[in-house]
C-alpha cells in the first residue's frame, strides 16, 4: 500500500506523525532541542497541530553551494572560487567507513526508525529529566540533514541563519514534517548521501569530499577506519573537535567515535583498540579559495572574470541574481586567457619592474577580430600585504580598477583615424609651429564650439624648439608633434574625435564623459591598459572593433545535472574603413622602425605602436600590435605622486623615463614570449605619398624618418604626449617648462558654460 495518497489527505505516517504531534510534539519531540526536562510535556498541543497542517507540504531544497573552478582557454585551472568549499559526491565514492562512522555516531538507529527515534526521545527525555540539564538530545539524522538545508537556504545573511537554527518549538515542528517528508521521498541511502554532503566539518570544508580533502589531501573514497572515525566525530562541534587547532580533544572524540563503531558492530573490539592508538595522521592542505590563489600571476584576471559574471546581465537579470548564482557555486568556467601570452606578459613584467618599486607597471594582450583577452598582469601582486593590492590596475573602475592614466600621445592614431575618415589625406602638412595658442573656435558636438580664453589663452609647445614644421602626418606620428595634433583636431572638430573614440571602445576608465575640449588629441584623459589595448585591436583587424571578453563557456552543476550557461558575446562592428586602418597601421610601423618605438621593435615580425609620456612623467606608455595580437604597456605611479625623474626601476636608474624606455622593452619581450611559435603576418599597408617637407636633419628629434636625423633613443612624449620634456635628438637633455597650465587645461567642461584648456563654449 503506498505511503501517499492521490486524492489528498494524510498518509498513515502522517496520520501517524500527526498522532504525535497531539500528544508528543509539543513536549517529547523537543527532546530534539534538549529541553531539559518533562514538564516541557504540559505544552498546548493544538497550537502544535495546527502549526503542522499550515506548514507547506513539500521541502524547498536548494542547490549545495559549491566551488567554482576557473581555466584558462586551454583547460588548465586557473583557481577556485567558493562562499562554501564543497564538492558534491555520490555515496558509492565514500568510503564504506565514512558512512559507517557518521551512522554510528550520530544515529546509530538510522536504518531502523522513521523520521523520529521515539526510542530515543523517550532515552533523551528520561536522561535530561534526571540531570536537570541539557546532556542529550534526539534528533535523528534526517532531522539534522533538514536543519543543514535550512541552514544552507540562509546562505551567509546572519539573520536567516539565526533562525534557520534557533532553538524553538515552531522551528522543530518544521523539521520534522520535513523530515517524514524526506523519508518518504528518498529513502535511506539517497538521505545519507545529501547529509555527508551538506554537513559542515570545520576548516571551511562542507561535506565528506571537501574535508577529505582538507584534513588528509585524499578523496573520501579512500578514508581508512581512524580517518573516517575522526571526521566523523568534527560534526557535533566543528570548532571543540578541530584537529587542528586541538589535536588531544580531537584524538579523544575520534576514539570515542571508534569505540561506538565497535559497540554496535560495524567494525571488531580489536579493529578499534588498533585504530585508537593509530596517530591522527594529518595531512592538511590549506584552503584554496579565491582569486588569490591563482596560479600563472591571474589574481587580477580571475578577478575581472567574477566582476563580468557579477555585473553582465547575461548571468541574470538582477544583481542579486547573479550574486545567487555565483555563491551557489558549481560552475566551471572556461575562459579566454592564454596561458603562453599570460606567463610571457608575467615573465617580461618581472623582469623589468619589481614589486617593491615605487611605481606600478600593467598590461593587457587582446585577439584582434575577436576582443578575447589573452593576458592580463601587473607588477604588485592580487594580496593583502606590503606591495600588493587588490585593486586591477589594468581595467576599468567599475570592474575592479582605479581612476585610469592619461594615455598621452597613444591617443594620438584614434585622432589620426578620426581625420582620415573625415577625408583627410594621409599626406597632410601642417605648419606645426614650436609654440602656439589653441586655435579658436572650435567646432564640437551638439552644434557647440569651444573658444580659447583671449585674456589667457591656453598654448602647448612641441618637445623642443629645433621641431618646428611644417611636418606632413607620417613624420609627425614618428616624432609625435604636438603642435601637428592640435591643428588637426581643430581643422576637424572635436566630435569626429570622440565619436572615434566610442567607435573603437575608448572611454575614461571612471566612467565619465569624455570632455569636447581640443586638448584631448594630446592623451589627457583617463583610461586603462585594457581599453587601449583593445582600442589598438582595432587597427590590427583593420578597422573592425570587437568589445572585449573573458568567458568563453559556463557549465554548471547543479546536483547530478550539469547544464551549460549562456555567456557574453563579443559584438564586432566597423569603427572605420579598411583602408583608414591600413593607414594608420602604416604609419605606427614607422613609429616602430623608426620613430620613438625602436625598443619595442619584434625584429623580422611586423608590428606597429606609439609610444606616450604624461605631464610631469606621472605615466609612460607603449600600445602596440601585430596583425594577431595587440597589446597594452602601462608604466607609472597608481597615486599620481611619484614623478619618473631619477628614479629606479627594476634595478636600473633612469634620469627620466619615456614610454619608448620602459614600457617599449617590457612590451616587446611580453609580445615576444606571446607570439613565440605563432604565424608572422603581414599588414596591409598603404603608400603615403612624399609631401616633400624641406629637410632638418640637424640631428634633433628622435628618430623622425630619413630627413630625421640619426637619433633614435629618445622620446618625445614628453609632457601631454610631447607638450614638454622627451629627449632630444639622440639621447639628450630635456628642456624645462617654461609656461603655466591655465585652470581648467585638463579636463575642460562639456557644457556650454565651460572653459576647457582654458577656454570656453560659444
């Protein structure tokens, strides 16, 4: 005769449990909560059976949180990540043992009662009435395996969990109903499984697997007798019988358990006397949770890959969604990181800038065609100690990163690509003066212009006073003239820049709006090594920007199903012609064969890039590409305190660093290591034709092209992308500002009523 009944209404164990509700429940069953003595029976048992028929009928059964394992796009792990370190396993891979022990030690009547032991009520009952205390209690271990899943439900809210474990009547009315559910429902076997599985066992393990694996690094499959009997014994009281912490207590519980073993026949007098005097043979392994155990130096990877998963509404509609999803666990997540491009850009890192300098270096390699991102590191290691940090200096704030860094004169090609689009020919002369005012007025968006101050004009300066135009767009790429840009952008308006800018996926790494002032075309406004690298990734895959990822694919387990999740895609679209690409890719070849980019050279293999050095050389930079892989090099202090002047950087002095100095060799040796074994490719370039500029090879500059001069170790970034500073000619001295920065140079304003560069919108 079945147990349920299709037509409603109680089956015989319910009548039955119901039965005992009215004359036990409100006083014997509580023996399960110790209370301690037998006037507890003088309870009103109506309010009891009412509270039972209003309770739900079925058990709400969440998922087990478990640990969610990260790999890299070969399958290698990455780390794992956990709010509870578990992992689920049938019952037929835990030792025979194990499941003797928990048995016998925690309810040694199992396979012979119901949901409720009324023997052992009674046995509780009678003990805690003698003692006049709490000595015993009752529950059996179906109760405890519904307490856990109330426990589990609460997940890490405080509250929840206080009252998913609060000693009252209300609360063991719901665990057994429950539990005569659950017994209904799954039997013996599928119970003892669930609660091996749920059950906390100290040291952050939950579950036989997991602290298998933490107390003697072996599966549970494998745990012998004493092993078993130890593990067994933590559940009462993970924290007392820790045996780590307290190897005597521990020891004696264990035997305690051993003895138990033995009294009810699950091993022999003689297997457990040999077991007790056995040592607690220990072999702890630390717990391996979050991203600071990543291996390969992806602490800050692994970290923007829980970032995208936390904030991408593809995982779920709501914040709190997602955050379910993640703590639930159980997710395998492969991701885009190349472990060749990640130990190369690790490799180069440590090479030329240490951990304890007092600057930071970070970088990032993106796929062009695709926006996967192959490699992310940094100098200051994922931590919590002297040197380290937990803040992502290669990405966005709202992904874990800082405020950004001016990129200087590697903002320069987005306004090359923004002039060429517009029509410009690639040939076009500029008179490019040494010195000069911002060109005023200037055309932005939404039909505003901005306008120089004319009682206190914003001006900018070349490098130094031998460059002086008139410079065609190839030489002044090479040499990364100032003066070049500006008139550029002021020939074409500001809104073609930045709408080139959105285009190519280039925003200010706080999030704010990219100001219409002129002075962004010499780099002044914040971003990260990630959107600049993914920026360039335009120009390699001529012309098509794809937004940038790091997932790949999400399986996740959830009990005995696995099932995969959706992810987020990469949208690729044309920021710009084909041809404006191979242009532009034309010319920042010339930067790295001859121009400020020689140290960042990759020998017999194509590449492209532009070197740029901040004001007051707070940041210095090299962002380069091949036609396969493009990459990001930022070198600079993350406070914006310390200058690069006379400063030491892994282990070398610099009287002044440039971004061909100390960011073109840490991104040709990362770039070298990434691409090592992979096909060389060729750009498609284009020919520029000779505007004929007249001839200064007086030896100044740094490189420029043919008529340049023979100087190629200098780099004239310098303040703003070269405003001042850089080096001159072939290794010599910088000259020193000799103008002021009017309120307001920086940054601007957007609105009508601004004054950006010191000027204003009219």
């Amino acid at each position: 005769m079945p147990n349920k009944r299709s037509g409603g209404g109680l089956s015989p164990t319910q009548q039955a449990a119901k039965f005992l509700g009215v004359s036990v429940l409100a006083g014997a069953v509580l023996a399960g909560i110790a209370l301690p003595a037998v006037g507890a029976l003088g309870l009103a048992a109506k309010g009891s059976v009412e509270s039972f028929d209003e309770l739900p009928a079925n058990m709400k059964t969440p998922p087990l949180s478990q640990r969610t394992t990260i790999l890299d796009a070969d399958g290698g792990q990455i780390a794992t990540v956990y709010s509870r370190d578990r992992t689920v396993v049938p019952l037929k891979d835990v030792s025979p043992y194990m499941q003797k022990a928990i048995v016998a030690i925690e309810d040694s009547r199992f396979y012979q009662h119901g949901a409720v032991d009324l023997k052992g009520v009674l046995r509780a009952l009678n003990k805690n009435a003698q003692t006049g205390g709490v000595s015993e209690g009752a529950s059996t271990l179906t109760q405890q395996y519904v307490k856990n899943v109330f426990v589990e439900e609460a997940g890490d809210d405080p509250t929840k969990v206080a009252q998913a474990t609060q000693q009252t009547i209300g609360r063991k009315i719901r665990e057994l109903k429950y539990a005569i559910q659950v017994e209904e429902e799954l039997g013996k076997k599928k119970i003892l499984e669930n609660y091996l599985n749920i059950t906390f066992f100290g040291q952050q393990a939950y579950g036989v697997e997991a602290a298998a694996q933490r107390y003697f690094s072996k599966s549970a499959k494998d745990l012998n007798v004493q092993e078993a009997a130890l593990l067994a014994g933590i559940v009462q009281s993970p924290s007392r019988y820790d045996p780590v912490n307290d190897e005597a207590e521990a020891t004696k519980r264990r035997n305690t358990v051993l003895q138990r073993m033995a009294a009810v026949g699950d091993i022999s007098r003689a297997q457990a006397a040999d077991a007790m005097k056995a040592p607690l043979g220990l072999k702890v392994s630390k717990p391996k949770n979050g991203c600071i155990t990543a291996v390969k130096g992806a602490g800050f990877f692994c970290d923007y890959v829980r970032e995208v998963f936390l904030t991408d509404p593809v995982f779920g509609k709501t914040k709190e969604k997602r955050a379910k999803i993640w703590n639930q666990g159980g997710l395998t997540i492969r991701t885009t990181m190349d472990p060749q491009s990640q130990n190369a850009a690790q490799r180069s890192i440590k090479d030329h800038v240490y951990k304890s300098d007092e600057v930071a270096t970070a970088a990032s390699i993106v796929q062009p065609g695709t926006g996967k991102i192959l490699a992310m590191g940094q100098s200051r290691p994922y931590g919590f100690k002297k040197n380290e940090t937990q803040i992502n200096l290669s990405v966005d704030q709202s992904m874990g990163g800082g405020m950004g860094y001016q990129p200087g004169s590697t903002f320069k090609p987005i306004v090359a690509a923004a002039a060429l689009e517009d029509g410009m020919p690639a040939n076009k002369v500029y008179s490019s003066p040494y010195r000069m005012a911002y060109p005023s007025p200037v055309s932005a968006c939404d039909d505003k212009r901005w306008v120089n101050d004319p009682n206190n004009p914003a001006k900018l300066q070349n490098e130094n006073s031998s460059e002086v135009g008139p410079y065609d767009m190839r030489e002044a790429t090479a040499k990364s003239v100032n003066t070049y840009y500006v008139q550029m952008i002021s020939d074409i308006g500001i809104c073609p820049v930045t709408t080139m800018a959105k285009k190519m996926g280039v925003v200010r790494a706080d999030g704010d709006k990219m100001p219409q002032v002129p002075s962004i075309a010499l780099g002044t406004q914040e971003m990260s090594p990630l959107t600049m690298a993914n920026a360039y990734a335009t120009f390699a895959s001529r012309g098509m920007h794809c937004t940038p990822i790091a997932i790949e694919s999400v399986n996740r387990r959830v009990g005995d199903k696995t099932t995969s999740l959706e992810v987020p895609k990469s949208t690729c679209s044309r920021a710009m012609s084909e041809n404006t690409a191979d242009t532009i890719n034309t010319l920042l070849k010339g930067v790295v064969e001859d121009g400020t980019g020689t140290k960042a050279g990759l020998g017999s293999r194509p590449s492209a890039g532009k070197t740029g050095t901040t004001d007051e050389r707070y940041a210095a930079w090299f962002v380069g590409y091949t036609p396969n892989m493009a990459g990001a090099v930022w070198v600079g202090d993350p406070a914006h305190k310390r200058k690069m002047s006379g400063i030491t950087i892994g282990g070398r002095s610099y009287g002044k660093v440039f971004g061909g100095e100390v960011p073109g060799p840490i991104w040709r040796d990362m770039m070298s290591g990434a691409l090592e074994g992979k096909p060389v490719e060729n750009f498609n370039t284009v020919h520029i034709p000779d505007s004929k500029p007249r001839d200064r090879g007086d030896g100044d500059g740094d490189g420029g092209r043919d008529d340049g001069g023979n100087g190629d170790n200098g780099d004239n970034d310098g303040f703003i992308g070269g405003l001042v500073g850089g080096n001159n000619g072939g290794g010599g001295d910088e000259p020193t500002p000799s103008f002021s920065i009017p309120e307001g140079f920086i940054r601007g304003q957007s609105n009508g009523g601004g004054n950006g560069n010191g000027g204003r919108f009219g």
